[in-house]
C-alpha cells in the first residue's frame, strides 16, 4: 500500500484568531506561531492580508509575519482576497498565499463582497502574481455542503469553483466544510463526485466541527483518498461572515485520531499540547475551549 502519511495544515493562526471576540495582541500571535512551528509542522496558515474594517482581528499580519521566528521547513501561508492583500503578503514574506472562493453566492457575497464569478475574476491577477513571485498559491472553496445563507449546496457547484482555482494554478484547493454541517453520508456524496475529474491528491479537507463530526468526516476523505487535512490548534476558528460556524477541527485530537489508526503525521504531541496550553491560557476565552459539540 502507499505510504500511510497524512499533511496537516494548521489553520489556527488565521482561521482561529479571525474569530476571536477581541483582539489578541500581535506578540500573542507570533508566540503561538513561534511554537507551533517547532512542532514539526510544515504548513502553518500566519495571517489573512483582508481589509481591517472587514477583520480588524487580522489588521497586525504585517507585523505578525515580521515577528514570527522561520523554521526551516515550514511554510509560511496568508489569505489575500485581492491584489492589494497579495501585495501585504509578499512583502511581508509569506511562502504561500491563497485565494478563497465561495460554492455558494450568499457566503460569497457576505464573506468577500462579490459573486462567486467576481471573485473568481479578482483571483485570477493574484495567481498570476504568485506564479510569477514563484510563492505557492492555495485555494479554498467554502460551503462544500451547506451555506449558512443559501442551505445545501449541490455538489456540482463545488466542482465548478474547485476546477476553476486548479486551473488558475492553485496546488491544492481546500473543501471548506465552513459551517460544520457535513455528515459522513453528505461528506461522501459530494467528494464522490468531485473525484470524477480531480485527484485526491489536488484536495484537502478543512472540516469545521460544529456538530461532532469532523473527525468522521475526515475518515470519509481518507478513504478517498485525500491526505491534508487542515486543523486548528485547540479547536479555535470560524468565520465571522459564516453565522454558526464553529471551531476547526481540533490538531491534537486530529493527529491522536490519525495515529490510532495508523497514519503518520510526524508530528510531536507534546510540542502540540505545549501550543494548545499556551493557546488556552493567552489566548481563548474559557468558554471556547468547550467543546462544540457538547
Ligand atoms: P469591499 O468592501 O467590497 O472592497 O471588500 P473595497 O475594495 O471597497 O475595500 C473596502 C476597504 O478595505 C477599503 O478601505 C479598502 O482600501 C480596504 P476604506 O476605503 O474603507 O478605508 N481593503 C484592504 N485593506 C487591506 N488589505 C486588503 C484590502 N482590500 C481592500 N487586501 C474585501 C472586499 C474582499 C476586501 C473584503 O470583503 C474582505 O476583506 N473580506 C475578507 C473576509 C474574511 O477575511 N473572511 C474570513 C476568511 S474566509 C474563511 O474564514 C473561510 C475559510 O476558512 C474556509 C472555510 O472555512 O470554508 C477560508
Ligand atoms: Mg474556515
């Protein structure tokens, strides 16, 4: 069988911090970073380069990526919605930028301002500028299942949109389960038939975890094939234009999960839990911390 390693993308950062009800300061933020890139980790979302009166809980990404300590081996990412962000970006060193669309037009419209082919018209110069800066260019495609404005999504849509970033060049394109209403059997469904015309390999999972199942979900595309799951450190994250959503799915439970399964993150768990200690003491408010299911 083929190797049996799974990527993990940790999203909590940006995906986790946007969502906090007040500001954490930007020395928090880099520290978080700071430890969880001695974690092993390769992939670490830092910052979104968003418009401050949209997200003001990401107005310091500049300074958060100059203040942050680069390991060697990691990957450094950003949100940029347009040009203007991708510009932020790259200047302030990111590795990896990404662009992030909507399979539904009412999340669209609330979360970037625009129709999914608007969008879709704005990310087309900043893959350009990628490539030619030579930084990774990640996708997203939110509501793969449900919108928190539109309800169920068909699956023939998140195939469009997904189809429309790969060909723009994005290496992968991340399935946004934004609100957490995914369920092993709706998770099936839709990947099924993405799987029709992309590889596994071009697609991770970004399974928000407001009913309980992310982890299910995530077993669901493990099956078929996909190997990069994003997570959050605690199970912070969510998205203020997404009403309901709830928290990431959480690292440390993701990669205990993995593992009793038999997949290799090469990740330390006491590096993580070293994070997620320093992330609930500095950073989330108790409440948080609950589990979103319970
Ligand atoms: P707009 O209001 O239509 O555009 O926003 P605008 O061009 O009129 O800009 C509004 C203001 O922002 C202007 O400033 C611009 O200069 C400024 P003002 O004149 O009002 O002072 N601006 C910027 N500032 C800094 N950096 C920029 C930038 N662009 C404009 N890059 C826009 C359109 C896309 C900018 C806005 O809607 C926006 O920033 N949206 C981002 C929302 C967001 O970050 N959501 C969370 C991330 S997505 C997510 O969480 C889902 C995901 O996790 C996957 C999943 O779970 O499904 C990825
Ligand atoms: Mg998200």
């Amino acid at each position: 069988t083929a190797s049996r390693k799974v990527t993990i993308y940790e999203v909590g950062p940006r995906d986790g911090l946007q969502n906090e009800p007040g500001f954490v300061p930007t020395a928090d933020k880099v520290a978080l970073i700071d430890l969880l890139s001695a974690t092993g980790l390769t992939r670490i979302e830092a910052a979104s380069f968003v418009s401050p009166s949209w997200v003001p809980q990401m107005a310091d990404a500049a300074a958060v990526m100059a203040g942050i300590r680069r390991a060697p081996g990691v990957r450094y990412a950003a949100l940029t919605p347009n040009l203007r962000g991708f510009e932020g970006a790259r200047e302030a060193g990111a590795d990896e930028v990404a662009i992030f669309a909507s399979a539904s037009e009412g999340f669209s419209r609330h979360n970037i301002n625009c129709t999914i082919a608007e969008s879709l018209e704005r990310f087309a110069p900043v893959a350009a500028a990628a490539r030619e800066a030579g930084l990774w260019l990640r996708g997203y495609v939110s509501c793969m299942v449900e919108c928190p404005y539109d309800g169920p999504i068909a699956p023939a849509e998140v195939a469009r949109v997904t189809e429309a970033l790969l060909a723009m060049g994005c290496y992968e394109v991340a399935l946004g389960d934004t609100i957490g209403r995914a369920t092993p059997e709706s998770m099936e469904r839709v990947l099924s038939h993405l799987l029709r015309t992309i590889d596994a390999d071009r697609l991770a999972g970004h399974f928000h975890d407001t009913t309980g199942n992310a982890l299910a979900n995530v077993e669901v595309a493990l099956a078929h094939g996909l190997r990069t799951f994003d997570s959050a450190i605690g199970g912070l994250g969510g998205c203020p234009y997404a009403p309901g959503a709830r928290g990431n799915v959480s690292t440390l439970p993701l990669v205990r999960m993995l593992a009793a399964v038999g997949w290799e993150t090469g990740l330390d768990m006491a590096k993580l839990e070293q994070a997620e200690d320093f992330m609930a003491r500095h950073i989330a408010a108790a409440p948080k911390l609950v589990s979103p299911a319970s």
